[in-house]
C-alpha cells in the first residue's frame, strides 16, 4: 500500500470512530495530522496517541458546522505544516426514529448542518491550497446515501446530499489535478448508534442492533478507505451488499425497499 508519509492531513471526526482509527494507522505512516473534532478531551488523547506512533499530529477543537472554525482548522494546518494534501470529511451523526414519532424536529437540522454542511465548509476553505498540492479530497458518507433506511429519515437525506454535493464537486475540479473520492460504509462497529439522536432530539445511549453481529470492525474499514485513498479512486463501497445495491435498485427497485424495511424491522402503525 502507498504510504501516506509526510503528507499533511485534516481529519474531522478524529476523536473516536472511523476517524480516530484512520488517524493512528496514518500517523504510524509518518503522516502530518490535523485532528479535528467538537471533543476536545478525546482528540487531545487521540492526537498524544497519534505522536506516540510517529506521526505529528496536532489537535484543533472544531465545530465543523460553524464556518469560521472550519477556516481556522484550515488556518492552523497551514500554520502547522505550510500546506494540506489531503482532506478527510469524517465528523457525522446519526438518528435513529421513524419520522412519524420524531417531537423534535431540530434532529433534521443538526444532522444536516454535521454531516453535509460541515462537509462543505471545510472544502470550501481547504479547496484553494488542494488545488495548489494537486490534493485528495475524500467523504466519508455511508450506504445510507445510495438508498432509503427506514428510521434514519435525517441521516439518509443528509447522505444523500454529501454524495451528490461531492459527485458535481469531482466533474467541476476535473483538470485541476485534485480528486474526490466517496467511500460508503454499511455498519462498521463503532457508537455511532449509541450516540445517535432519538425522536426528542436527545442521544439514545444504546444501540437497538445487536452490536456484536454483522458489524466490519473498525480496523478493516479503515484499510478499505486508505485502499481507495492509496488509488485515488472516484467511490469506494465498502461491502459486496453495497456493491450490488445500485443495480438491484436501478432494475427492481421495490425488492431494495422490502430488504430495507425487513432489515429495519419496522413496525407499521
């Protein structure tokens, strides 16, 4: 695999998860770490860990959903490092409720804002110096934007608009020498359900799957995203159910919503 050493690298998300596995197997690499998230606790120890390995990393305290502090994330990578090489959309939330028993409504917009808009800000600000390092931008987006989940009402849609705000942003940067990849996870075993926004807006605290089965670990997702990374490639779907998905959908597109709704176990009032 192509190394990613000294090559400069915001992470949003890096405080646990996908990101902060991404940002220890990248600093063992050699690389220069931007660790980005709202957890300043946890990203100070995932950044400590970070330089433990061999990397530099340093930690910026971001609420990727306020635009000045996606500026000054890109700031202090340049500060830090002179240049950014890479650009890693990671930060994201869950909510798990079906949208007939949501009672607050601010989930849709706070789903939004961390997952896409948070996305979009920070490429519009690491943008114009990608442009001069020939760079890689890469989102970290999930089955969920490629087809209908029941109870993930907020989360489909936020998905959706990632995918296809990065899919036109990849045809316009076309000669520019930057490339945007979309890597789409199915269930990877992390919190992210656990700390998934419920119907009243208020993290759930516990997962309703049985986490111990038909989860990727961490680690083996983490070596599909730098595969891609590594090859540049356009998309990335992490799983074979991911890779038919679109066909069947494209030629029986009911038998993807009964999958869905059975998978869910959604129960019809």
């Amino acid at each position: 695999m192509i190394s990613f050493a000294k090559q400069t690298i915001i992470l949003t998300g890096a405080s646990s998860g996908i990101g902060k596995n991404l940002a220890l197997v990248l600093a063992a690499q050699g690389a220069n770490l931007v660790l980005a998230a709202r957890n300043s606790e946890e990203l100070a120890a995932t950044a400590a860990a970070c330089t433990q390995t061999g990397g530099k990393a340093i930690a910026v305290p971001t609420d990727v959903t306020e635009p000045e502090a996606c500026q000054c994330l890109v700031e202090q990578a340049l500060a830090a490092f002179g240049t950014i090489d890479i650009l890693i959309n990671n930060a994201g939330i869950s909510m798990l409720s079906r949208f007939d028993q949501v009672t607050d409504l601010s989930i849709f917009e706070q789903v939004m804002q961390v997952n896409y808009l948070g996305a979009v800000y920070c490429t519009y600000f690491a943008l114009p110096y990608l442009k001069t390092s020939r760079g890689l931008i890469v989102a970290i987006s999930s089955l969920c934007g490629k087809t209908a989940v029941p109870t993930r009402t907020g989360y489909v849609a936020s998905k959706h608009a990632m995918q296809g705000f990065f899919d036109t942003l990849r045809i316009e940067l076309r000669g520019t020498g930057v490339d945007v990849l979309v890597v789409s996870p199915g269930f990877v075993a992390t919190e992210i359900r656990q700390r998934a926004l419920g119907a009243d807006g208020r993290p759930l605290g516990q997962s309703p799957r049985d986490e111990s089965k038909g989860n990727m670990s961490v680690e083996k997702c983490v070596d599909q995203i730098l595969w891609a990374m590594a090859r540049r490639k356009r998309e990335h779907l992490i799983t074979l159910k991911g890779k038919v998905l679109p066909w069947v959908k494209l030629m029986l597109p009911g038998v993807v919503d009964w999958m869905a709704s059975s998978a869910a176990r959604v129960k019809k009032h």
